[in-house]
C-alpha cells in the first residue's frame, strides 16, 4: 500500500486564525478581551482575557449587565443598554473607563456587532474590549507637557523645545510668534532671530560649543516682533541613548531652553519683604523649574516637600500662606534661581551665572 503523502495544509488548519489557540495566544499580552450573547438562547459567554481585563474571576457569571456595572459612571450613558441591542440591535464602538473591583481604572475601546435573522430580527452579538490605558496616558502627559510650555512662553517667556541637531531651527510657534518669523524663514537662516551685528559672533561660536558635545549657553540679543530687541540666554543640553552611556556617543539630539536674560538696567534688587514674597506664584515656581530642567520630583525632592504639595503651589491651590512654600522657594534659591520684582511689580526669574 503506497503511503499517504503528507498533507501540505494541515499545519495552516491547526493554526487557523479563528481558532481558540490563535484568540489565546493574543488574550495572553492581557490587553484585550471578547464576549458573545446569543439572544435565542439568553447564554452569554465571555474570553478569559475579558475577565483578566475586568478583573473577575473566571467562574462569575458573564453578563452585558455585569459588564456594565464595571463601567464608570460617567461613562455609562454612552453604551448601549440590554433592550437598545437585543430589540433594536444596536451596538456601536466606544471609548470608556472600566473600575475593576479592586479600584484601579483602565480605559477600553469597546466595538461590537449585532448578527441578525434574514427577517432583521437581533441573533446575537458579540464585543470586543482592546486596554488602550497607556495609550491615553500618553496622550494625557503630551497634552500635559504642552499646556506646560505654552503657559511658560506665555507667563515668563520661557521657551522649550527639541532639536534633532544644531544650530537650532525647530522652535515652537510660540517663539516664532516672539520673533515674528515663519517656521521656514528660520529653517533658511538660523540666525535668523538674532540681531544682525552680533549674527558673526554666533554663526562661528555655536557650532564650536556644540561640537563639544556638553551642555552650553549662548547669549544673544533676539529681535521681536514689534520690532524691539532683547538679550535672551539659550542652553542647549544633549540627550544621549542611556544604553550608550559607557561610551562616546553623539547626542540624538539637542534639548534648548531659551530664558529672559534681564541687564541691571531693568531690575532693581530682590526685596524679601512681605509684599515681594506673595508676588511669586505656581507660573514662577513652573518657570523657575523649567530652568533647572527640574521634574515635579526634583523639586519635591530638594525641598524635602511632598509631591502633591509641590502640585498644589504650582496650580496656586495651597495659596501664598503655605508653610511648605518657602522651603520651596529656599530650594530653587540654593539651586541659583533669582526671582526679581521689576517695575509694575511683575516677578522676572532667572538662573544666576554658576
């Protein structure tokens, strides 16, 4: 008897893409799950990985009603209930909170489908829930960190940004709004911003700072929209790969910080009195920050203040009374930031010369 030649597709029907195996093998990363309601028969079942998701265990009865008791609150009204999916077979994709029972929260994409009858009575359905929780808090801290540079440009003319390399040209629309040039103009000519007499001095002083590959600060004096001029400082501090932090290595690229540079001309000497003291509020302790490149735990850290403290001062929601207040400012003081009251009583912050 000749023997049977082997079946060239048996291994892609064990390893077919509906297969229990296929759906287990991508529930196990446990950032998705799956559910399915037959209405004929009232049965409702759900994945392991949507149980993992919810945080349940395997044995609780699965039910819509269960799934949307998990549901935050504020978030419910959005979903379909029972009799909108069963009756009228609606079930549409959505972005909700889920509040496991142990309190922690994820954010899910919900989608479904509603299978029906050739009649066009409801079937069944079935949901898919896909974790998107990082997703959202990475979207959550950009949002976050814009909000934070714009009010600095705005507040204390702070600005912040990244550059692949230098001489920088990728400023924010902020600092193009200062200078009053277009994105491409400064993409042209990098000197663009700076005043014309002193644009030999830096064409020639940048590129050899830089080649050092350590941080540094130029002065120049920038034109202004309004046609006025001002001297500014600009730190560049490379970011290099941590893995390569053993060895020499060019930076991937370039964080600049650009800052009022005020000329004692335009101060008059800090007063610790107690007027002078309440001036400084949350957009100068976030500039002053900004200027040390300090996080919210530097700060915290420094000041030996907790970190929702040091939150509170930044928002303005502890007040000027705040016992924790000087022990942050003492910090930022020791660490060579000088807040200044100016004329008309505004607060100017500055990083003193080391």
């Amino acid at each position: 008897m000749t023997p049977r030649a082997p079946d060239p597709h048996a291994a892609l029907r064990s390893a077919d893409l509906s297969s229990r195996e296929f759906m287990r093998l991508i529930e196990a990363f446990g950032l998705t799950g799956a559910w399915r309601w037959d209405f004929v028969s009232g049965r409702q079942v759900w994945s392991s990985g949507l149980y993992r998701l919810a945080g349940l265990p395997e044995g609780e009865p699965a039910s819509y009603e269960r799934l949307l008791g998990l549901v935050h609150p504020a978030d419910r009204d959005v979903l379909e209930d029972a009799a909108q999916i069963v009756q009228a077979g609606i079930l549409g994709s959505h972005t909700v909170r889920l509040i496991r029972p142990d309190g922690t929260a994820r954010t899910v994409v919900s989608r479904g489908e509603v299978f029906f009858s050739p009649e066009g009575r409801p079937l069944a359905a079935t949901g898919v829930l896909l974790d998107v929780t990082d997703r959202e808090r990475l979207a959550d801290l950009h949002r976050l960190e814009q909000q934070r540079r714009s009010s600095l440009a705005q507040q204390a003319q702070v600005f912040i940004h990244t550059e692949p390399t230098l001489p920088p040209t990728e400023y924010g629309p902020d600092f193009l709004a200062l200078v009053g040039l277009r994105r491409e103009e400064v993409r042209a000519d990098w000197l663009g911003p700076i005043v014309p007499e002193e644009r030999p001095r830096w064409r020639d002083e940048l590129p050899r700072l830089a080649a050092g590959g350590r941080p540094f600060s130029i002065t120049p004096t920038l034109r202004l929209a309004d046609g006025a001029a001002a001297p500014f400082r600009m730190t560049m501090v490379p970011l290099r790969d941590d893995a390569l932090r053993d060895a020499p290595a060019d930076p991937i690229c370039w964080t600049v910080v650009v800052t009022p540079l005020e000329t004692e001309a335009d101060m008059v000497p800090e007063r610790p009195s107690p007027r002078a003291e309440p001036a400084i509020k949350g957009c100068h302790l976030r500039a002053a920050r900004g200027l040390l490149d300090w996080t919210l735990n530097d700060l915290a850290r420094e000041s030996g203040v907790s970190l929702s403290t040091v939150r509170r001062l930044e928002e303005e929601s502890e007040g000027a009374a705040s016992r924790s207040r000087p022990h942050v400012l003492a910090a930022l003081r020791k660490a060579g930031i000088v807040f200044t009251l100016v004329e008309g009583g505004t607060v100017a912050v500055a990083r003193a010369e080391g």
